[in-house]
C-alpha cells in the first residue's frame, strides 16, 4: 500500500514516475480517519492541487528546483489561517471563520508542491496538551484509540502514526510537537527558535512557539523541515543557515559526543511513570553503546522559572480574543488562563520575559560543554481522552497538563532544538517517547545523531491496530 511508504519513498516514487501527485492524494483521500485527526477536510482542493503537478509532471517534467517531498500530500494545523478554508484555531468561537489570506507556512507549504488534504486537529488556540476541541471529536492515539494522541498538534500526530498522511507539520509552545509524537510514536521535531519563520502574524512575542514536523522517521522529519525552514524579512528571531539540507545531515556520523541527562521533573513535583524511567535509562546504554558518553547533570533550569514561564503563558492566551459577543463560547481553561493573563500588567509581563531570557542564559551556559541533553518526553504513556482535561476545576486540569509534560517547555524558554524519539513501547502496547535536545541552532547534529539512533534500533515498521 502506498501508505507503508514513508514520505521520501513516496517522494522518490513520484520523481520516477511510478506513482502521481493525484494518485497519492487520492489514496489518502479514501482512508478512513478514526483517530480525530482533521477539523475540516480539503480533498478537493488538494486534488486540483495535485491534478496541476500531475499535469505539469506529464508536460513539462518535475521542476529542476523541486524538493524530495515534491508531490507527498501533508496536512495543516488548525492554527495556521488558510485562505478561503475554514479555519477554527481549535475553538467554537470561531466554528464558521474562513480567512482571506494565507500564513506562510501554508504557502511555504504549498509551493513545495504539497497539496494539503485538511486542517488538523488542535485544541483551543493551541493551549492544551491533549486535544479534545469542541470544534471536532477528540484526536486520539491509533495505538489505543480511548487516548490521547497529545497536544496540541494531537491531529497533525494521530494523522502520521494512523497512515493518514505521510508527515505534517505541527507547532510547539510547550511540548505541542513532542507530546504528540511520544503519545503517537512518531518522531517529532522542535526546531531552534528563528528557524522557521512566523511571518507575517509574529503572534508569539515571548518567543516560545515555533512549527516544526512530525513523522514516521528522522529523515522524513527533516526532509519537511527543509521545506519549511528560511527567514523572513521582519522576522524578530532567525537562526543561521544550516551547512546543507538537513536530509544530508541525517546520513552523518555524529562522532563521539558529550550527553548530558537528567529525569527530575523541571515544572512540577511528580512520580515518573516507570516506562518513562525505562526508556531514557534503555537510550543511555544505546548512546554509550553508540559510542558516546553519557554523563548525569542537575536540572540546569530553576524552579522559579515555572512561574515566569506560566505569566507568559496566560498573557499569550489572552492575546488569543474571541470574537465579539462570542466569548461564551471559549473553553473553561482558556477563560480562566485568559483572566490570568489580562490580570498581568505591562511591565509584569515584560519582567517575566526578561526572566525567562536570564534563566535561559543559566540553562544555556550550564549546558554548554555538552552536545545534546536527553531527558524522557513524557512523565507516562498517553492518557486516557478526558483524564487530563477538567472543565470543572481549570486549576486541577492545568496541574494536570504540567504533570503529564513536566520536560518539555524547558527547550522553548531555551530555544534549543529538540525532538522526541519512539525508542520504547509498554507491554500493552503503548508508546513511550524519549527526548534529545541541542545547543541553539544546531540541529544538523541533532538529526546526525537521531539518525544514528534510528539505524541502531529502528522504529518504522511498527504499525499500530487498523493500519
């Protein structure tokens, strides 16, 4: 089938000619999504799309500039407006907007000649770690369809690992790539802040959230993070360019590196689950086995940073309005965050970013001797659809979330790229994801080593039930 292919299979298949960009959108057209995977498809849409490379294929030939995944169908997050597609940022308070214009990473998408088969679910204005909109049904992990497939690019993840699409980007505030790809089984990749552009909206003025990608392996992970990487103009943050594609880097030996590790929780007191503590204790014996030393380092970032981190937090919910005379229709979370966040005055908020900034610099400098960080992704396997969420008692349901991710927004205060790995699975069946993170910008080594990891215990033919 044409969805055991991973993305640059199915990229490599179109450029020799044994399969089209119609035929690809059409295959996955016909899939069945059982997982909760879109808010609104765009089937037609993605087959005009794909019928014009088709035709450009037979007339012309494949463009001399077109990239590996040149043809392969993805899908957008909800988050990202689409001109002339309805598009809900996850929340009923905006059920039925359709916007004018574009972001750039749909028309950076686009003219990669990906045609787009939907918007992917994602809960209220991308807040929660679990996605349970009340736009669309809950996204959910194939591997066990009564949990969570994460948050908040919980569509974008279930998509991927369901075979719905071949890879798709996500975004990460907090976690929102690597909760996702650790509850799904995917690889999922956080890239360094000002790698990829938020033009021209810039909503994310703390600079915590960043796109990125998801998929069944390393490479195809960075074979979209090719296609989306490249500064902009105006663009308040940018990394350096990379020395190559970041493909190439993944078929790299990353020769002997420093890890550090640690497993306390960074956000919040909580038991690590021991699947979690198994995982990160398996990947340190395959990097020493790998050749690389793994030594143990303190938590390099302080508990006091928690409450900067949520200040910022709660004021980039309030920057995310309902419509007027729509407000009822916000979750009860985002109400309650949102109130925090109108509650902190201007200088309040620019105290706590430039906290954020001073802890940052702590954690970079304490890091810095060593080349990559691994930590476990998530304190236990995905959870069940409404364990996490409490509509009830916002407080308890925000304790909830920090108890579940208690790692992952320590490389967003950072900027540091990171990505979560599928190294282990549970007896039952469940996976459990462990996460490396690198110095700022330097995720070509990141991906070398990832790659190095996925050849020495590969992943990819696992398939969860109904593939």
């Amino acid at each position: 089938m044409l969805h055991d292919l991973t993305a640059l299979e199915q990229g490599d298949a179109v450029r020799r000619g044994e399969v089209s960009p119609l035929e690809l959108v059409e295959h996955y057209a016909g899939r069945v999504d059982r997982v909760g995977a879109f808010i609104t498809t765009t089937h037609d849409q993605a087959r005009e799309h794909a019928r014009q490379l088709t035709t450009l294929l037979s007339t012309q030939g494949r463009p001399a500039d077109a990239g590996p995944l040149w043809g392969v169908p993805t899908g957008i997050k909800d988050l990202h407006p689409t001109a002339g597609v309805r598009t809900t940022f996850g929340s009923a308070a905006y059920d039925d907007f359709v916007p004018e214009e574009s972001d750039d990473l749909v028309l950076t998408v686009a003219a990669a000649g990906m045609p787009s088969l939907g918007k992917t679910n994602t809960p209220e204005f991308g807040s929660p770690c679990y996605t349970e909109p009340d736009v669309a049904p809950a996204a959910v992990t194939p591997w066990d369809t009564t949990r969570t497939a994460g948050g908040s690019s919980g569509g974008a993840a279930a998509a991927v690992a369901a075979g719905l699409l071949p890879v798709a980007p996500g975004s990460d505030g907090g976690g929102s790539i690597r909760i996702p790809a650790s509850c799904c089984g995917l690889v999922g990749l956080k890239p360094t802040r000002g790698r990829i552009s938020g033009a021209p909206r810039y909503g994310d003025p703390v600079g915590l959230a960043t796109a990125g990608t998801l998929a069944r392996t390393v490479r195809d992970a960075a074979a979209l993070l090719d296609v989306l990487a490249g500064r902009r103009v105006g663009d308040p943050f940018w990394a350096p360019p990379p020395s190559g594609p970041f493909l190439q880097a993944c078929d790299r030996e990353p020769g002997r590196l420093r890890v550090a590790r640690f497993i306390a929780p960074v956000i919040t007191d909580v038991d690590v689950d021991t699947s979690s503590v198994t995982a990160w204790e398996d990947a340190s014996r395959l990097l020493e086995q790998l050749g690389h030393d793994v030594e143990d380092v303190p938590v390099p970032i302080p508990r006091d940073a928690v409450v900067d981190f949520e200040t910022c937090w709660a004021v980039l919910t309030a920057l995310s309005p309902a419509p007027p005379g729509r407000e009822d229709r916000l979750r009860p979370l985002t109400r309650w965050l949102g109130g925090l966040g109108h509650a902190v005055s201007g200088p309040e908020f620019g105290l706590a970013i430039g906290r954020l900034r001073q802890h940052a610099a702590v954690a970079l400098a304490a890091l810095a001797a060593y080349d990559v960080v691994l930590t476990p992704t998530l304190s236990r396997p995905p959870a069940l659809v409404g364990e996490l969420r409490d509509d009830a008692d916002p407080t308890r349901d925000f304790a909830q979330q920090k108890a579940f991710t208690p790692w992952t927004s320590a490389w967003n205060v950072t900027g540091m790229p990171a990505v979560s790995l599928p190294l282990h699975w549970t007896d039952d069946g469940l996976p459990v994801g462990v996460m490396l993170a690198a110095r700022p910008a330097e995720e070509e080594l990141l991906l070398s080593l990832a790659g190095q990891v996925e050849a020495a215990a590969p992943w990819a033919d696992r398939r969860p039930p109904g593939w």
